[in-house]
C-alpha cells in the first residue's frame, strides 16, 4: 500500500469537483481520514478549496451557456439571483434604516 503523502492527496482531487467522499474512495481511505489530512495540511485544503472553485467554474459557465440559450429556468433563475437590485426578485427587502427612520418620524407626528 502506498503511503499517503500531500501530492498524492492533491492529486486525488482532481476531477472530483473537491467532493471530498470522492477523493477519499480514489486514495481507498475513509472521508473521515482524508478529513484529518485537510486539517492537518494547509497544502492539502487549499487543493480541496481550489478543486470546489473549478467546479463552480464549470457550474457558472453551463449556467451562462443556458441563458444564451434562452433557455427559461436559467434566464429565471440567472435574474433572481444576479437582477436582484433591478427588480427580479420574489422577496421584499425591507432596509432597517428605513424602517427605524420612518418609526421615529410617525413618533414625532403623533
């Protein structure tokens, strides 16, 4: 059995979008113990941190590539979550400036 070292742990993310359940059956050891490793090494983790960014990466870009699509779910879903400040949103925001202000001034009216 090989011993576990960091590049070999580094390499183990690869292709596994930094899931961690993943890497650990490639290095035939339990998530628990590739957990211990993360902790223990800062090489390690950041490995994992950059493997779950390439992932969103990927994740953005297919996202991207439906809206350009006009696909509708995407476009919907692209302006709830980024057309926030131009009115696509489902939820009201209440700002607790505003609030507190308009509280005080119905105070002073009364």
């Amino acid at each position: 059995m090989t011993k576990l070292n960091e590049s070999i742990i580094i390499k183990a993310f690869k292709g596994t979008g930094g899931v961690v359940s993943d890497a650990a059956r490639k290095l035939k050891i339990t998530r628990k113990a590739l957990y211990v490793h993360i902790a223990k090494n800062p090489k390690v983790k950041e490995a994992l941190e950059e493997s779950r960014e390439e992932m969103l990466d990927t994740a953005e870009g297919a996202l991207f590539t439906k809206v350009k699509e006009n696909e509708i779910r995407a476009v919907t879903f692209y302006l709830k979550h980024q057309g926030k400040d131009r009115g696509y949103s489902e939820h009201q925001r209440i700002d607790a400036n505003i609030t507190g202000e308009i509280a005080v001034k119905r105070l002073l009216d009364d």
